[in-house]
C-alpha cells in the first residue's frame, strides 16, 4: 500500500494498530499518545430541557454543516436543541454554501434553532456553550475539533470516515460513530 514509506505514527492505540495491519512488514511503527487522557465508558443520556448542539470549523460543503441543520428539522419538534455554528467562509464557493445554509434555515423555519458564530478562537467560549460537538465532515484529516472537544469532556458525534474520526473515537466508548 505504501512502498516507499518506511515509518509511521500513530497518535492513538487504535490508529497504531490499523498502521501495524497495513504497513509493510519492513516499517517502522511508532505511538505518540495525544495527551489526552479519556476515560473507558459509555456516555450517559442528557438529563437537560435544552441541549447544546455545535459544529466547528469553516463553513464550506466539505465541512457538510447541511447534515447537522437536516438533524435540527429531525429534532425540532421532540426537544429543544439549538445549533451553534461556529466558523466562516474562506473561498467565493465558501460564501454560496452559507447562502444555501441560509435559505435551508429560512425555508425549514430554523432561525431560532441556528446562530452562526462566526469565527471563535477561545474554546473556553466554544465549548462553555456546547453539549455536544458534531463533526459530519465529508472527510477528515486529523480531526483536531474531535480531541478539542474530548479534552473538554464534550461528547462528540461524527461519522465514520476513514481517517481521523475512526481513529479517534471508539464508537459508544468515547463518542457516537454513524
């Protein structure tokens, strides 16, 4: 799969194993823990009226922010959730897609269901306002916002993309994986 390459690094158990099974017999392969320490157990539902939903990171189609507004529709009329976007646009094609998530918003009556928070770096503010974090990322890297979020004791749920998230998080362990 990769003949070239001769090292790997891994930044969770999970992820060195998946690099052990795939990596040439001659490669080295190394484990740097994240640092952050996350307990073994299944989270506990929300005994919350109001539950805090957030998506973090710039507001393009890759990001797929329309998948979390599609969970507001789903959700509006059982519980009272509201979703923070937090990011913002970088390209002209960035700019169009907020504009579809925005005629998505007025269509589907969302407006007091969304805020988009624009651009937040202090993630005392970002997640002091979040109960849980979704990452519906088409593709991810690393998924940073992921190991942010765990290191606040936020649950977070995202997809199972190959790559970052399933590396990460261990479904109904440390996270939710769809």
């Amino acid at each position: 799969m990769f003949p070239r390459v001769n090292q790997f690094v891994g930044i969770s158990d999970k992820q060195y194993n998946l690099m052990k099974s795939y990596a040439p017999k001659k490669a080295a392969v190394h484990l740097i823990q994240n640092g952050i320490d996350i307990p073994n157990h299944t989270f506990k539902p929300f005994q919350k009226d109001d539950i805090k939903l957030a998506t973090i990171g710039g507001i393009c189609d890759r990001k797929n922010q329309m998948q979390c507004l599609e969970l507001i529709v789903l959700l509006k009329d059982k519980i009272n959730v509201h979703l923070n976007i937090f990011g913002t646009t970088f390209t002209p094609i960035d700019v169009a897609y907020k504009k579809t998530l925005e005629h998505f918003i007025t269509e589907n009556n969302l407006e007091n269901f969304v805020t988009f928070k624009g651009n937040e770096t202090n993630f005392d503010n970002i997640y002091s306002q979040s109960d849980i974090v979704l990452s519906t990322a088409k593709e991810e890297g690393f998924g940073r916002t992921i190991i942010e979020a765990m290191s606040y004791g936020i649950p977070v749920i995202t997809s199972d993309k190959a790559g970052g998230p399933s590396t990460i998080i261990t479904h109904l362990q440390n996270g939710l994986l769809y």
